[in-house]
C-alpha cells in the first residue's frame, strides 16, 4: 500500500482509480458504467486486505463528486468508519498513536460529508477536438531571410483529435523561385546533424509533429502550392516521436544553411519513400535506423 498521509486521497490507489474514474467521466460515460468497469478491472484491489478500503473510498469519493454516490457503496463506506476495520489496518502496519487519532478524523469527516448529497454534480471537462491546420499530402512552402523559399510536406492530418497534429517533413527544397509540385515530387528528406555525446554526431530526419493550437502564434507564413498523394498512415503513438512548434520550421533551416559545412550529412532519402514504399514505414521512429549513410561531420 503506497500511503504517505492520513488524508483520503494520500495514497496510491486513490491516485491511480480516481485518474482513471473522471478520465472516463470526461469522456461521457456514466456514473454506473464507470464504477461497473473499474470494480471488474481492479479485482487484485478489491481483494487486497490493504488496499481495498481505500479502493471503496475513492469509488464513493468519485461518486459523491457526481451527484451519483450509489447507496451500496455508501452503506459500505459507512462500515468501514464505524466498526473500526480500516483502523485496524493501519495499526497492524505499524501505524503511530498520532496517525491512528488523524486517519480516525478523516474518515469521520469523510463519512459525514458523503452523507449530505452533493448541491450539484462535478462539470465534465470534456476535451476540445481539434481538426489538423493542413491536409494530409499539402505542399508547403515560406520564405527564409534570404528571400529564398523552402519547402515541407504533410506526411499525416489529424481529424477531430485532442491536439489536431500534423505530421511534417521538411525538404531539400530551397529555390529562389517559387518551388512546384514537380519540385516536390523529386524532393528528398532535409537531416541536420544532432549532437548525441560530446564528441559523437548523427543525423536526423527532420520530421515532427505539429500542433494545431500552435499555429496562429506562430512568426511563419506559409502556403499551400499544391497536393500528392500519400497511401501511407502516420500514427502519433507510433511514429516519429518528435513534437514541435511551427516557428521551428524555419528556424531549423535558417540555422541548417547558416553553417552548411557543419550540418550537411549525405543522406539519401526520397520524399516519395515516404509516400509511397512500404518498405521505409515499418514503425520506427527514425530514418537513421532504416538507411545507410555517408556523412561528414
């Protein structure tokens, strides 16, 4: 049992069940539903001689917090507080006088406040869906302070998600003109140099994940020059677990061609293997792992 405190919510279980309960209560399910399925999930809990007591007053803690203690539950509560059992828990871990005088307090005072009903239930935070800024297989293209323009493609697009990311990979792209969609069609995959010790270099892929929140704050202006295809599906989960703000974009190639002799690294990876070849997407969160290369430090 991981308690450092007589306070109700002072331990493990209480942290553990009460996270998971409004986890749940957030996402619309109801009270009944969400007590049914925690109680079958937490079997080795309910079993414990130590932790069951707090398991069933978190539950009605939880329950009591939505207007919806549910009578059994409460009943159960109330035996707990008044026939001393969860007392005698503590004294046989060794509890002191003072913590045995505390713990009795708290749960009196628990018990008198799960007797009144709650004037009105705990609003649900219910999470905000995001769509994604750009759809999956956009051209982007912004401006560097040299006039010259780069270009990122859209690999993934996140539709009504909690965070609304898109997947990003930036290009060799970097042309006085205005790049095209032939320009991206035979783009490859712009690495920089990342420092893994203090004498050691490798590349990466530079491949992030945006967030959608993030981008009206963002000092960028980019625009959408045209569209490919992409048969391929990015997971946030699983692939590419690098997040980033949008300004990032161009700061990486502001910095990538500032001091080109020290970032350059010769590797060769298309765009369109992102796009296309199943052979590049087999989970892993790194190109590095995937290619062989040849760089200079």
């Amino acid at each position: 049992m991981g308690t450092w405190g007589t306070g109700i919510s002072s331990n493990d279980v209480y942290e553990d069940i009460n996270y998971e309960f409004f986890e749940m209560y957030n996402q619309g399910m109801e009270v009944s539903a969400i007590t049914e399925k925690l109680i079958k999930e937490n079997k080795e809990l309910i079993d414990s001689h130590e932790d069951q007591n707090n398991f069933w007053i978190t539950i009605a803690k939880s329950q009591w917090e939505c207007k919806a203690l549910d009578p059994k539950i409460y009943s159960r509560i109330k035996y707990i507080v008044k026939s001393g059992k969860d007392i005698e828990l503590w004294k046989e871990l060794d509890a002191s006088k003072s913590d045995l005088t505390k713990r009795r307090k708290v749960l009196e005072n628990f018990l008198e406040k799960i007797s009144t009903q709650k004037k009105t239930a705990r609003k649900r935070n219910i999470k905000k869906k995001r769509g994604a800024i750009f759809q999956k297989g956009d051209c982007l293209i912004f401006k560097l302070s040299d006039g010259d323009f780069c270009g990122a493609f859209v690999l993934e697009s996140e539709k009504e998600s909690e965070f609304g990311l898109n997947l990003v990979a930036v290009t060799d792209i970097k042309k006085s003109d205005k790049p095209t969609e032939q320009d991206f069609e035979n783009a490859k995959i712009l690495f920089g140099m990342q420092q893994h010790s203090k004498t050691e270099y490798k590349p990466k892929e530079r491949i992030s994940w945006y967030y959608a929140q993030h981008y009206k704050k963002a000092e960028i202006e980019i625009e959408i020059i045209g569209q490919l295809d992409v048969d391929k599906h990015y997971s946030s989960s699983r692939h590419y677990q690098s997040f980033s703000n949008w300004d990032n974009l161009k700061l990486f190639q502001e910095n990538y061609y500032s001091d080109l002799e020290k970032n350059k690294c010769e590797v060769n990876v298309p765009l369109k293997s992102l796009r296309k070849n199943p052979g590049y997407n087999n989970g892993n969160n790194s190109l590095w792992q995937r290619v062989k290369t040849k760089f200079s430090l």
